[in-house]
C-alpha cells in the first residue's frame, strides 16, 4: 500500500480521471468543458477541479473564446508523480491565479485565515513549482 492509498484515497481515481480528460483533449483539441463533461460522463466540478490540476501541473493550457474555455494538451501523458493540491492549498493557488497582485494579507481576508497561512501554502506551491 503506498502513501497516497493510506492517505489520499480518490488520489488514484483523481490520476484515472484526469489520463480520460487528458486522452480527450488529444484527440479533440480546443474542446470546452461542456463538451468534456458530456462525452466522459463526469460531473461538471470533478472536471473542473481536475482540468484546473492539469493546467498547474502544465499538462494542458486553457484558452477563452467568448464563453467557452477550450483546452489543449501539452504533454502525452501524465507526469508520474502529482503533486495533491487540495483544500486550503487549492483555494490560495486560486486566488492568487486570479489576482496575481493581490497582497497576502487580502487573500487572507478573502479567504478567511491568517496571512501566515496564506504564505505558507504560496510557500510550498512555489516549491512544487506551481507558482512563479
């Protein structure tokens, strides 16, 4: 049994899902998640949470046309080890994506923890390589 097992139990379905959207999206670039959704039978926020891991991990880009988001593939296959960006670490990559000049101390206060908090998850994220 390895560590993600013991501790991350929808870590390996996450991996399963995320080869799907990937395999999807190589076969039909610049397809929108609606699209994804449809043809894999998922649900609309399990393939937004695993499109938005994969354009961390710079597995795919995203590119808005109007209202739709259409992705495309940057790599042939997932990266052997993924790095489980979940909770309080995904909503700090979040809404630092989103508002790259915002301070520590009002994503904090957007989120509601401490500025403390909000460094140390931007510390470990830019460790893993997911922030610059």
């Amino acid at each position: 049994m390895t560590l993600e097992d013991t501790f991350y139990p929808s870590y390996k379905n996450g991996i399963a899902t995320r080869k799907r959207i990937l395999e999807l999206i190589m076969a039909r670039p610049g397809i929108h998640l609606r699209a994804i959704v449809d043809e894999l039978g998922i649900g609309h926020g399990s393939a937004q949470y695993n499109l938005l891991r994969m354009e961390c991990e710079e597995i795919v880009r995203c590119e808005p046309d109007g209202k739709y988001l259409h992705y495309y593939a940057l790599r042939e296959e997932l990266p052997e080890q993924s790095y489980p960006i979940r909770g309080t670490a995904l909503r700090v990559f979040e809404a630092m994506r989103s508002n790259p000049s915002a301070l520590k101390s009002e994503i904090a206060s957007s989120l509601g923890v401490s500025w403390q908090v909000v460094h140390y998850h931007a510390k470990k994220l830019k460790g893993a390589g997911i922030l610059q």
